[in-house]
C-alpha cells in the first residue's frame, strides 16, 4: 500500500501495513507506539526474522527507506542483520562489565564513590559536623547521576549537575569541589580505572560566584560586615535584651575574638589562672587548625566582660560545658545565637504575633562581631603577626615554619587594651 499517516493512526494494536516497493518493511502498532521493522529471512538459516528501524513518526517514511536500504544491502551480501546487532550488543554488554570489574569491588556507581570517600577520608579526618554536612550534600543533591555508573559520567553529565545548582553556588562550589575531591580519593584507591577522566575538576572552574544573601528580596553583595565603633557601642548596650545565654555567647566574640564554634564547646576545665592572669585554653582539636600538624593549642587570654561570664558560667556549670544544652549531656548548638539575632532583626517577619524588642544595628550575623574585632585590633594599631594570632590563623609561608613565638605576653597586651575600647564603646551615648 502507499503509505498514509491517518491510516498509520488508526492502526489497532497487533496490526501493521507493508509499503508497496518496500519489501519487508513494515509499520507495526503496539499499545502506545508505531514502530517501522524489516522482515527479511536469515540468509545464514533460512528462519524468518526483523529487526526494529525506529518509531513513528520520529522516524519518517524517506528515513525509514533509507535504513531498509542499508538492511537488506547487509542481508543480500549474505549476513543475518538481527544476529550481527545481537553480536554487537553482546561485546558492548561484555566490554562494559570489563570496564566494571577494573574499577574494584564495591565501587561502581557515583554514590558508591562519594560513600568510599566520605568513609574512607572524610569521617575519620573532618569534625563530624562537617562530615554531616558533605554526607547531606551528596545525599540531597546528586539525584540521579548517583546512581550512574562512575566511568559514564561524561564532561555534559558533570556539567548539568553542578550548573543545576547555579542558583546557590556556594552549594554549587561545595558540591564540584567534593565530587572532585571523591574522585581523586578513588583514583588513588584504585577503584577507578586510571584513565576515568575527573571532569568535576575541571568544569565551570572559577564561573561559580556567590551574590551574597538576599534580604528582603535584594541581593546584599559579598562584601563582610564589619560593625563601625558606633554600632559596636549601641550593640554592647543593647545586648542585655538577648537571653543571658545568647548575651554570654556574643559577648566572648566581641571581648575574645574566637570562633563560635570555639565559645559554645568552651568547658571550665579549659580555663585556669596564673601568675598573668585568667586564660582559656582551647585544645587543638576544637579549632579549624586540627588538620594541620604543625598547629597547637589556641591560648585566649580573658579580660573585662568575657572573663567576667566566664568565671560566672563556671560557678554554675563547673568543669563541663559551660553553654549546656538543656536538652542532653552536650553543649549549645553556634546557631541559637544565629537565630536568636535574626529573630530581633528589624526586618525579621518570622512569628510575627511575638512581641519582641528590635536591635538598633541591623543586617549582621555572629560571626560579623569577631570580624569586627579583629578590625578594631587593627585600628587600635596591634600588629598584624599578632592580631592574626589572636584569632587563630596560622601565619603563612616559611614565617608559619619557624617562627615559634607563643605571643603570650602580646595576646594580653592587646585583648586588654580591645575591652577597655569595647568599654568605652558602649559608654558613648
């Protein structure tokens, strides 16, 4: 017959129609398709056989002739075209379980991979709540490509992934630099072939910028903030309107400069009392610095206020944690004190049948407060090699190496000279 495509669509399902000067081509209806074959009988065995071309209409009639062609060209030089596609498909089959046993056993798909590396590295290595936090990005964000096979994930794969993301690229970033990082690791492992290309390293590299948070439907920017002498005098002042706990803990980021990490895991057996005073002690472990080896203890002298909760909180809590969770045998969560400064933020709109007082300085977060610090260590003259050591850097380069001064006697000097400043901050009126 001559083909026509209404009478294409009316086809019931088992039915087909042959194209006249076309033998052995068919259209053939199932349930939810049309699907051009080639009937032909085995020149190697004599059996009838077809192999599928295509669906319709994707495939058209001129396009369908076309590969008729090449079928029966291949059937009339005397070879059976369904045993060589069955062949085919049997040596890709086989040559892709080869692929597989080289990669090494329990190592096959894209999460098993990032599951090597997080038990393998990442666990045993990081703090646990950043091995969480890798664990979560992988378990929220790979989708599908996590169960791909590892060697099949091509550059566009790769590529698609991380720029699904590019909405939120600080997670976008997080997520390129640990599938990289996961790789290598089995890369090194021999559970990947040593040709699988890492194309997690090598797309998008330096195209994944951050454009700040958005507030209030604008977006801030990615510069930090830093509170003015002005704002820091009106935040002091304000400060007895948070909880004594949210109080305690912002008052040791402004007096101390540490990390907030470092104050809410703080216990009364870290702090002690020499000849020079009252320090805190923060063992190595507790700090960002645990991974280098070369690192130490961090030593915060304590002065003014943040002494003064201290040797408070130690009255009360003894030598445990001196922020504890009331919930467990732990410590306090960093972000209750987050929280705690959105919710009296000016523009915060959460809860709104709560009546609360509002901060007068607007649009920072905790960490901003030992940033601050550190500014007004620097304007108040305190050289730098100190200032950094204060909160916790290591110095760089071959100075980090060997100079292995304690800066014992400078960390007192300039902590006590940042709170009688912090106290003549929050004097102005």
């Amino acid at each position: 017959m001559q083909f026509d495509a209404r009478t294409a669509k009316s086809l019931e399902p088992g039915q087909h129609v042959t194209i006249d000067g076309y033998p052995g081509l068919r259209l053939q209806a199932r349930e939810t398709s049309r699907t051009w074959t080639y009937r032909y009988k085995s020149p190697v065995d004599g059996r009838m056989r077809q192999i599928k071309i295509g669906q319709w209409p994707a495939i058209s009639l001129p396009a369908a002739i076309v590969a008729w062609e090449a079928l029966r060209t291949q059937r009339d030089a005397g070879e059976d075209p369904a045993m060589a596609a069955r062949v085919e498909r049997a040596e890709a089959a086989k040559k892709k379980a080869a692929v597989r046993e080289r990669k090494g056993a329990g190592v096959r798909t894209v999460r098993q991979v990032c599951n090597f590396y997080l038990d393998g590295h990442i666990k045993p290595n990081r703090k646990k709540k950043g091995a969480d936090e890798i664990e979560r990005t992988f378990n929220t964000m790979l989708g599908e490509v996590g169960d791909m096979d590892a060697v099949d994930v091509t550059r566009s794969v790769a590529f698609d992934l991380i720029q699904s993301f590019a909405a939120t690229p600080v997670q976008a970033s997080s997520l390129r630099r640990e599938l990289g990082a996961a790789w290598d690791y089995a890369l090194d492992a021999g559970k990947l072939p040593e040709d699988t290309p890492n194309w997690w390293r090598l797309i998008l590299r330096g195209k994944l910028k951050s454009k700040g948070k958005v507030l209030q439907g604008k977006q801030q920017g990615v510069s930090k903030r830093v509170l003015s002498p002005d704002e820091v005098g009106k935040l002091i002042r304000w400060l007895p309107n948070f909880t004594t706990l949210v109080s305690d803990i912002l008052t040791i980021y402004l007096w101390a400069a540490v990390r907030g990490a470092e104050v809410v895991t703080i216990e009364g057996a870290e702090v002690a009392e020499d000849s020079t005073g009252l320090w805190w002690t923060i063992p190595k472990h507790k700090t960002k610095n645990a991974h280098i080896p070369e690192a130490t203890d961090h030593r915060v002298p304590l002065y003014g206020r943040a002494a003064e909760v201290v040797q408070r909180r130690i009255d009360l809590y003894g030598a445990g944690y001196l922020f504890p969770n009331d919930s467990e045998a732990g410590h306090s969560e960093q972000k209750v004190a987050g929280v705690a400064v959105w919710h009296h933020q000016p523009y915060c709109k959460s809860r709104p049948e709560l009546e609360r007082p509002r901060l007068p300085v607007s649009h920072w977060a905790p960490h901003d407060l030992r940033r601050t610090s550190r500014t007004l260590l620097a304007a108040l003259g305190c050289p730098r090699d100190t200032a950094e050591v204060i909160v916790g850097h290591m110095l760089p380069g071959v100075e980090g190496t060997y100079n292995r001064h304690t800066y014992d006697t400078e960390r007192q000097l300039w902590l006590k000279r940042l709170s009688d400043h912090l106290e003549q901050l929050a004097a102005r009126r």
